[in-house]
C-alpha cells in the first residue's frame, strides 16, 4: 500500500514560479511545435505553452508507452501518433513530464528523427538524474528531483492523483 508524502514536493506556487522563468527561455528559442507526450504531460504542457504565448507556436501530441522490462537499457517503447505529424523542417519542442530511465524521450528522439524536423530540443518537468540507465540529457529541466516515484500535476499512480495541482512523492503506508 502507498500514500502521499505528508508535504507536496513541490507546491503549486514553485511550480508557477520554475514555469515562468522556463518559458522565458524557451520563448527565446522561437519553436515552431510543441510536441507533448501524452499523458502524464498534458498539465505542463497547457501551463507551459500558455506562458510562451507566441502567434505561430502548434501543439502536437504523440503518446509513449513503455512495456516489457522498462527498467533496462534498450527497453521498448511503444509510440503513437507518428503518422499524423507535420515536423518536417520545423523547430520542434519536445515535451515529456519526468525523464526516469531515459528510455522514452530517447526512443522519441530517435523516432522523431525519421521524419526530418529542423531540429529537436527536449523539456521535461521533472528530472531523476540517478535514474538514468541511457545517456540522455534533457535541454530543459524543471526540476532535478531525488528518487522518488512521484505523482500529480499531471503524473499518475494507476490512473489516481493525475488532477492534482501539485507534485507528491509516493511513500509505503
Ligand atoms: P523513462 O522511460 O525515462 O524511464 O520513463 C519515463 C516515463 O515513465 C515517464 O514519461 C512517466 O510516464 C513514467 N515515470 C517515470 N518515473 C515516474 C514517476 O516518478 N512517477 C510517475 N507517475 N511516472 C513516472
Ligand atoms: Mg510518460
């Protein structure tokens, strides 16, 4: 059995705040899509890109899963929504909620790569730097966490906690 941390690792004010100066930045860089990974990012990408805020700026969305041992080096990620995607030749933000492992924004990259974006810069919320069991760096990180399973804001427990507005770590009851 798990419960929530009995604080919020981070509350909706220091949320609001890393989000601010992270759209600033990212402002800077003139995207032409933001590509979110569906579904754990879906809160972070409507706060983000509401602060970026430019004319031409698109949303897209692709979804990752992973299955098998995703623990691994190499583990398999299943992607959806590659077909529909118009990058060729864009900017393309990517935009994933937690780099764990690495293995997803790695297998997207990878796959994104096929389609002849211009270029791919990568974001995520959260980052478990301990984690990783790839070499993948996210250009842009929200916050470096410990290792800790974390849920809200976006992020999930077995479909539970996703609507919270800030993020809690999971602790054995
Ligand atoms: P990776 O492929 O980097 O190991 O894992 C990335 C995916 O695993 C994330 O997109 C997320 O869906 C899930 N994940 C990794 N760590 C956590 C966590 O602490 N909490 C939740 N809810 N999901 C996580
Ligand atoms: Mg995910």
């Amino acid at each position: 059995m798990y419960k929530l941390s009995s604080e919020p690792l981070l509350n909706a004010q220091q949320i609001d705040r890393r989000l601010e100066s992270l759209a600033q930045e990212l402002k800077a860089c003139n995207f032409d899509v933001i590509l979110s990974a569906l579904t754990g990012s879906y809160i972070f990408t409507a706060d983000l890109s509401r602060r970026i805020a430019t004319p031409k700026l698109r949303i897209a969305f692709i979804k990752a899963s992973s299955y098998g041992e995703s623990d691994k080096p190499n583990a398999k990620v299943h992607i959806s929504g590659l077909e529909s995607l118009d990058i060729k030749g864009k900017r393309v933000l990517l935009i994933d909620d937690i780099l764990d492992t690495g293995n997803t924004m790695k297998s997207l990259v990878e796959a994104l790569a096929d389609y002849k974006p211009a270029s791919i810069t990568t974001c995520v919320l959260l980052n478990k730097e301990s984690r990783r069991v790839v070499d993948f760096h996210a250009d842009f990180v929200g916050f470096d966490i410990e290792d800790k399973f974390v849920v809200g804001y976006g992020l999930d427990y077995a479909n539970d906690y996703r609507t919270f507005p800030e993020v809690w770590a999971l602790e054995e009851a």
